[in-house]
C-alpha cells in the first residue's frame, strides 16, 4: 500500500506544471463554488430579514376573518382595541416589540401625475418601526400627535420630485367604500435600503390612518418582533387565542419561500456546471498521465503487478490533486467571500417587490466547508476513475508497443 502512495506522488511529480494546474484549476472551481454559496446565503438571510422586519414580522395577530390578499377596512376584519392587545403581548420577555399597523390603499397625486401606494400607520416610537427612523436621508421622524405628515421612500419621492416640507394628496379608500382625499406634508425622506418597499409606501401615525380611513379604534394586526426568531414557535403557541388568528412568517410568505426554493435549485444548476467543467479538466488530465505513461504500464503489468494495482495508483494521483485542489479551493472561496463581504454586492432597483436589500453581504457557514470540499473531492476521485480503469485493462504486449 505504500508502494502505491508513493509511486502516485512520484508520478505526479513528473510534470509539475500540468499536475499544479490541474489542482489550481480545481481550486478555482471550489472557490467559485463558495462565492455562489456565500451570495446565496446572504441573498436568503437578507429577503427573509427584510420581509420579517418591514412586512410580517416574525408573528401576526390578526382578527379571524382578515385576508392579507385585500385590504380590508371593514371593522369585522380588523383587529379592535389594537393599543391594548400589544400591551398584553408586551408583556412577554422573548418579544422584542409588539405594535399595532394599519394598512391602507390610495393614489398619489402630485400635480399630474398619480402613483397608486400602499399607506401604513405606524406607531412611530415603537421599537418594531426603528428601521424608518435610523433610515430617514432628509427631513424629520414622524410623532403620535402629527395629524397632517407623511414619510415618502426615497425612490418615491425622487419620481415626483418631492423634499420635506413639500405637500401631496393623497386619495384614500375609507372603510365605508368611499375616497377621502386630504393634503398633506411631507416630514422626511427614508430609505431601507429595499427598493420594492420604498418605491411603494407612505408611513403616517396610525391615530391618522386610522381617522381617515374610518377604522377608529382598530388595525390590520399586530405586528410582533421577537428577540429571537428561534422562539417563533413557542411565542405563537403561547400567543392562541380562539378570538384571533395567529400566523408565523413562514405561513405569511409562501412567495418567500417558493422563491428561495426556486433560487436554490438555479444555484444547483449552476454547482453541476462548475463540478463538471472541474472533473473534465481532471479526466483530461490523467487521460494524458495514462497516454504517457503506457510503456511504462505495460512494463509494470508484464513484471506481474496486478490491474487493480495500477488502477489503485492513479486513483491516488487523483485523490492527491483533489486534496490540494480543495485545499487551494478553500482559501480562494473564503478570500473572495470575505472581501465582497467588506463592502457587499450591490445589484440596484431589479424592478421587483420581494423585500430584500439592494445590497447582499455573502457569507459562509460551517456546514458550507465540510459540503463543498466534499463535493470537490468526490467529483475529482470519479473523474479519476474512468482513467484508472483505462490503464488497468491495458494488454501488456498492447501497452509495450504504445498503443492502447
């Protein structure tokens, strides 16, 4: 066993370049695959980070008959004495905070021009609603007492052309099914960082959506942040109550989660391309190792060494390149992820409303090593084992006259 070990190190050593090439080349393709990991990693933790912090929540209390697919501002829909329900909620130390929105739908008019936006009415000091106010570019936050000022996202307000102090109509559909239109001003520009957000909603006190779109003393839900997503089941356990329906992030975003499955397996796809460019190199190269050396082979197999010998020798040429291969992939793929993470990807407006940062931070988990360099191994021993086979069935008189 030694002899084997020693010999396919030997042989490796006899073209140095090609052998080293062959591990680079390999190292590259593991890298390449850690740099799609990490963005993949870092494009799922952003949408599902973004969704649970400016849409769902990681809990929802809502009224038994609410339907997120339409805004309704019918009373039987919404969720009553909303200020007092959170305060119960509150109470539980795994929440982080637990605060009434109201949503409503309404056209923006500016002049002549319309824009059709969602409207949400926030409790502005609450600790869930932070993201706007660490996020505000221009102007001032929102108080509970303001009654005539709106937030405007940043890519909003750039289309009409908008700055603090400016003012717009807004055209609200009211729980009776009318319109109420009323003007008003604007406090400040936000931004978090998530174009299909900010292109799409205005923030206003939920006291005054609440007013004008005659809801009174109700809201769409509660919305609740917990300290740490890990407690999501037991909180919701603890949260059941005949009286209201209690739903998870999971169960309000089943587009999130389709999409997630669907970019996994386009980076599946991607992983196949990348391994199997990998293991043609690989193949080609032990190919022409096998072409090289079938004198040398027939010599061998002539003296009495058995097939299973030669073909156990250039497995290991192959278990050796894989070892340096992935070894080199390891640290290529971890550079490279760590020096996008510094400053992240960022791929701008694509024109789609699934709530995630313009800008991914790749990174890389443990269980991403141990998968990968397995991968790169695995692919690089099968992609040795067709030229094994190949210089095992050599004939002896065949492999003395150089030919296969």
């Amino acid at each position: 066993m030694k002899t084997i070990f020693m010999l396919a190190l030997r042989n490796l050593g006899r073209n140095k370049r090609r052998s080293f090439f062959s591990a680079l080349a390999l190292s590259i393709g593991v890298g390449l695959l850690f740099l799609i990991t990490g963005f993949l990693n870092g494009e799922v933790e952003s949408a599902i980070r973004q969704t649970i912090n400016l849409q769902t929540g990681h809990i929802q209390l809502q009224a038994l008959d609410y339907n997120p697919s339409r805004t309704s501002l019918k009373w039987e829909d919404l969720v009553n004495d909303p200020a007092i329900v959170a305060e119960s909620i509150q109470k539980d130390p795994r929440v982080l905070s637990a605060t009434p929105k109201l949503l409503l739908t309404g056209i923006l008019n500016q002049g002549e021009e319309t824009a059709s936006v969602r409207i949400i009415g926030i409790e502005p000091d609450a600790e869930a609603n932070k993201f706007f106010k660490t996020g505000l570019l221009e102007g001032n936050y929102l108080t509970d007492e303001d009654r005539n000022g709106v937030l405007v996202g940043e890519p909003l307000a750039e289309r009409f052309g908008l700055k603090p102090g400016n003012s717009l109509m807004l055209l609200v559909n009211n729980s009776n099914g009318n319109i109420t239109q009323q003007n008003f001003e604007i406090r400040g520009i936000y931004t978090t960082n998530v174009q299909g957000f900010d292109r799409n909603y205005v923030l206003m006190p939920i006291a005054k959506a609440q007013t004008i779109g005659g809801a009174e003393n109700h809201a769409s839900y509660i919305y609740i942040l917990l300290k740490d997503i890990n407690d999501t089941q037991a909180v919701k356990a603890a949260l059941a109550n005949p009286t209201y329906k209690i739903q998870d992030w999971r169960e309000m975003n089943d587009f999130l989660i389709l999409f997630e499955d669907v970019a996994a397996g386009y980076f599946g796809i991607l992983y196949i391309i990348v391994l199997g460019i990998t293991a043609t190199v690989i193949m080609n190269t032990q190919l022409m190792a096998v072409y090289e050396r079938t004198k040398e082979i027939g010599i061998l197999t002539s003296m009495g060494m058995k097939s299973a010998t030669i073909m156990a020798i250039f497995l290991v040429e192959a278990i050796y390149l894989a070892i340096a291969g992935v070894i080199m992939g390891i640290f290529l793929g971890w550079l490279s992820v760590e020096l996008l993470a510094i400053n992240g990807f960022n791929y701008g407006d694509m024109g789609m409303d699934i709530m995630m940062s313009n800008t991914i931070y790749p990174y890389l988990i443990g269980s991403d090593y141990l998968k990968l360099s397995i991968y790169g191994l695995l692919v690089t021993i099968l992609a040795g084992i067709y030229p094994a086979m190949l210089a095992s069935k050599l004939e002896p008189v065949e492999a003395l006259h150089g030919s296969i």
